[in-house]
C-alpha cells in the first residue's frame, strides 16, 4: 500500500509546543506537510506565554528536514486565530489542514466553579477551535478542499466529576464537528473530532503511572493524520483513541415509547420503556433523527 503523503499541503496544528499537538505536528511534517506550529506556551490553566515549546517543535521539524514556522498567537481571540491562518498564508502561500488541539484545564467541582473558570476554558476549546477554523474556512472553501479536525474528550462524552467547563467545551465541539462537517460538504470540507486519552503535562497528575509507556501523544497521531489526509472523505465523526485503539463514538436514540395524548403519570409508568437502548437508531443527520420521530406519529 502507497504511504499517504502531504508534499505542498500546509497544515495548522495549535497547542503544538507540547503533548498531542506536537505529536501530531511532528507527524504531519513526517509525511511532508508544511506546518504552523503554534502555541502560547503557557501552563496548564492557560496563565503566562512563551515561544520556547513551539520554537523547540520547529527546531526539530526542521532538523528532520522538514519546513515548519513558529506562531504564538492566542486561538481565543479573532485576532490571534486570523494571525494564526495568516503565517499559513504567509509563509507557505495557502492552508489546506486545521488541527485544533489547544487546550487548558481550571478543573473545580461545579459549586465552586467560578464564571472565571468557566469562561477560559470555553474561551479556548470550543470558542478557539470554531475561531480558527473560523477564520480558515474562507481559504478552505475557495480552493474546494479542507480537513479539520477538532478535539474532543471522553470526559465530554461521557461526563468527567470537576470537569463542567471542559466537559461541556468538548462536547460542544462535537455539534460543532457535525455541524461544520454538514456546511463543508459541497465544498470538500471534511471534519472530525477525536476523543483522545494521552499521557501528557495535563494528565500526568491525573493517570496511572502505568499508562505512561503506553498511552502516547504518538499512538494518537496516526489517526489524526489519516484524518487529514486527502484520501479521507469521512466526515461529522468523533473517534475515540488511546493506546493503539481507535473507535467510532456515536449518538444513539432509542428505540422510544409512543403514546398519543400522553400524561406526565404516563411517562412515569413507561420509564422502562423510555430508557431502553436496543434496538437503538444511530441518526448521522437531523433528518434521519427527525424521520424516526415522523415515523412514531403513523
Ligand atoms: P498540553 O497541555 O500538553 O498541550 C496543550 C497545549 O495547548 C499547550 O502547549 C498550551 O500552551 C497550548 N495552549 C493552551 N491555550 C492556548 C491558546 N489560547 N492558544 C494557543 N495555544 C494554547 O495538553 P495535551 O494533553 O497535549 O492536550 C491537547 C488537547 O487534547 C487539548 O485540547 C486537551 O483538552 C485534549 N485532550 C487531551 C487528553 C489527554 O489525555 N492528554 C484527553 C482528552 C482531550
């Protein structure tokens, strides 16, 4: 099988000073992309700035032989993320992949969240992936090809104690991923999530120090690539992936319970029902979720 390649694709990956983005910014640049590697740099709760991590990334990009610039522009802002697709422009005359990868934790239990903690971690993930590709779409769209990839988590998913802010950023990412990946159709605009488990500065604290060997930035990245790459022509998805597993992640209804005219004491003695999973409808779009609701009414 032919190796899949990005000789004069350029590709944005942000977050890349560290952990998943560098990874997949090394990864990328691998396999011949030109890539904007940016980073803020600062700590994990998103405080302070430095140029180093992403410095250190293209460094070593270019040591390997590859072509890679520094950006340190901030995705939360509409400025930063136009800068950010900018030094693309600039530097390697068009854009064709965004990987939005930044990321940052205030982690507090929902009562003592503060609006302050809130607000940044939503600023920078959900907010910050929809303004740099925001700002990309335009490029994307004119030249009739794109791929975006958005990150998402488990604790999105599924939910994660102390985690609201972050959690509810993540999932948002997948409407948005849907969403985006609906609008880009037409124009060969593909869009996907992962759902990724990394050892990492972020998770270190919070993994089992086994997991360390095995769960790498590295066995992360082939996936990203492969979402990519030209050849990929899936679309709206989200993937879980860690440790050498990949798997498609879906949003599922029920098989429900209809009952004309039904009462609030109806609802409560068919709960049962309600709940039940199997078998179960995977909707990929409104229409197909809206058609199984018309089909409940004959
Ligand atoms: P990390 O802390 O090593 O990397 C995140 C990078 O994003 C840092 O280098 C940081 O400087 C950069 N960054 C933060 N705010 C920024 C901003 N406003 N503008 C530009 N860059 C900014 O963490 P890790 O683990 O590599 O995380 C990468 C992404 O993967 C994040 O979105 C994270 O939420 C997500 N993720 C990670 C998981 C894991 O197990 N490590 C699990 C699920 C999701």
């Amino acid at each position: 099988m032919s190796e899949l390649r990005f000789d004069g694709k350029v590709a944005i990956v942000t977050g890349a000073g560290q952990g998943l983005g560098r990874s997949h910014a090394l990864a990328l640049a691998e396999r011949g992309a030109k890539v904007v590697v940016n980073d803020l740099g600062g700590a994990v709760d998103g405080t302070g700035a430095s140029t180093g991590p992403a410095a250190d990334v293209v460094e070593l990009i270019k040591k390997n032989g590859g072509e890679a610039v520094v950006n340190a522009d901030n995705v939360a802002t509409p400025e930063g993320a136009k800068a950010i697709v900018q030094s693309a422009l600039d530097a390697f005359g068009r854009l064709d992949v965004v990987v939005n990868n930044a990321g940052i934790l205030r982690d507090k239990s929902f009562g003592k969240m503060t609006v302050e903690e809130w607000d940044a971690v939503i600023a920078v993930h959900l907010r910050g992936s929809f303004l740099v590709s925001h700002a990309a779409f335009p490029h994307l769209k004119e030249q009739g090809y794109g791929r975006i990839i958005n990150t998402s988590s488990p604790s999105g998913l599924f939910g994660s104690f102390g985690q609201a802010n972050y959690s509810a950023a993540k999932m948002g990412l997948v409407g948005l991923t849907k969403t985006l990946g609906l609008e880009g159709a037409r124009a060969n605009i593909k869009v996907n999530a992962i759902a990724p488990v990394a050892w990492t500065r972020m998770t270190e604290s919070l993994l089992p120090a086994e997991f360390e060997a095995r769960f790498t930035p590295e066995s992360v990245s082939p996936l990203v690539v492969y979402l990519a790459h030209e050849s990929c022509e899936t679309s709206g998805e989200v993937f879980s992936v860690a440790a050498g597993r990949v798997a498609r992640v879906f949003v599922a209804e029920g098989p429900g319970w209809k009952q004309e005219n039904h009462t609030v004491e109806d609802i409560r003695d068919n709960w049962e029902a309600i709940m039940t999973e199997q078998p179960y409808l995977t909707p990929t779009t409104l229409g197909q979720q809206s058609g199984a609701s018309m089909k409940a009414m004959l």
